[in-house]
C-alpha cells in the first residue's frame, strides 16, 4: 500500500521550527546520551547486541516486563547481533533508496523477539545502526505526520513509508530552507520538532498562536508505549 508523502506550507514550517525551539527549552541535554552512544557502538561493532538494546529500549521507556523482553534475553547474543548485523548493513547501503534500506533493515530484524510487529523499538534500533539515515517511529510520529496533512497507513511495510515520507517532506522544504538545527544528516533537522517532553507535556503546547502541537515526526520520538505480546514490541 502507498501512502501520500505530501509536502507542507510556510505554516506547517513554522510549527516545526516553534516546535523544535520549545523542545529545546523543555527536554534538557542529556537525554540523547544513550541513543548516541549504542550508536558509536554500532560504529565499532557493525551489530547491536542485547545490553545496547535494553539501553535503547530504556532511551525509548518502553516496558520490558513482557514476555517478548523475557524471550529475547534467553535468544543468545550471538543470534542477535546476526540479525541486528543484516539489518545494520541493510540500513547503511548508500546503494538503496531511504525507503529502500529502511524496509530491508526491519524485515532483517523480524526473527528477534519483539520486533515482529511494531515498529518503535525497530526503528530505535535501526536509528542507531544509522543515524544519519534512519529516524525513530512511534504513534506519536504517526500523529505528528498526520497533523501536518501527510497521511500515513498501518499496512504492512509502515516503517519504510515513513522513512519515504521524511525524505519526501524534507526534500521539499522551502528555499531558504528552515534552520530547524545545526548543519547535519539529512534527517536531524527534524530530531525533536514535534515530540512529547518526558513528562507526558506537549511541547509547543504554549505557543502563542495555539496551533496544535506536532507529536513526533522526528528521529527521536519518543514517549511511553507499551508492549503486551510474545514477539511483538511497542507500536
């Protein structure tokens, strides 16, 4: 199934770039520490083992009292890192298209515990094999990209439609284009525009004009979510 990537106007622009400035003003400079160093790991070790995983998925504050969590930690480290291996690979082939390598890099983690269905711990993981590539979905993401007119289905293969989707509204911003953040990969821009502050708050939620606060069209979305089945993480 094929979603609209659709582009936004000055106004959608211009909530992203309020949203991003509230962010900076809410969310404190160390929350990223996590997500960036599995990602150094990543660089090193061309896998991502289970430890960096649970780090991830405390970056992320999903729960890990599942039984998807219990079933990973007995799957052997080796096995993991296999998988995580193939899909770290697949998201860093410059060969392939965003879109390309994000569906190849979440069909290569399906095999592990808690990554057949859902897509925010994948993506967490698929971030940090990739930084510079990838970005971190979640429901909020979802919302997010809805409230500014690009839909987005729950079909199979969601994850590399988002990925097209950025892509798309980022190849298309306005020139000038918007400093959103400091000169970088292609999908920081968007890092924290339109997440969630840690304590449930909507950032931009003050903003003068009381647009709508944005909920996580970013790199780093993130926010509580909740995983209840063997095998399938966080949504």
């Amino acid at each position: 199934m094929t979603d609209q990537t659709g582009t936004i106007g000055s106004d959608g622009w211009q909530r992203l770039i309020a949203a991003r400035a509230a962010y900076h003003r809410t969310a404190g400079a160390h929350y990223d520490e996590v997500l960036d160093q599995v990602a150094e790991r990543a660089v090193s070790e061309g896998s991502i083992g289970k430890a960096d995983i649970g780090a991830l998925l405390l970056f992320k504050r999903l729960r890990a009292d599942t039984p998807w969590a219990r079933a990973l930690m007995a799957t052997a480290d080796a096995d993991v890192r296999r998988a995580t291996a193939a899909a770290t690979t697949a998201v860093r082939d410059t060969t392939l298209s965003l879109s390309d390598a994000a569906r190849a890099g979440r069909a290569a983690l399906v095999p592990l515990p808690g990554f057949t269905r859902g897509d925010a711990l994948a993506s967490t993981v698929l971030t940090a094999a990739a930084p510079h590539r990838m970005a971190v979905y979640d429901r909020r993401a979802h919302a997010g990209l809805r409230s500014l007119g690009i839909p987005l289905s729950n079909a199979s293969g969601r994850y590399s439609r988002y990925i097209a989707a950025l892509d798309h509204l980022l190849a298309h911003a306005p020139l000038p284009r918007p400093r959103l953040d400091t000169p970088g990969p292609r999908h920081r821009p968007l890092l924290p525009a339109t997440q969630l502050g840690r304590h449930g708050k909507r950032v931009g939620q003050e903003q003068a004009d009381g647009a709508p606060p944005l909920a996580g069209v970013a790199r780093r979305a993130r926010g509580r979510c909740c995983a209840r089945r063997p095998g399938r993480a966080a949504s």
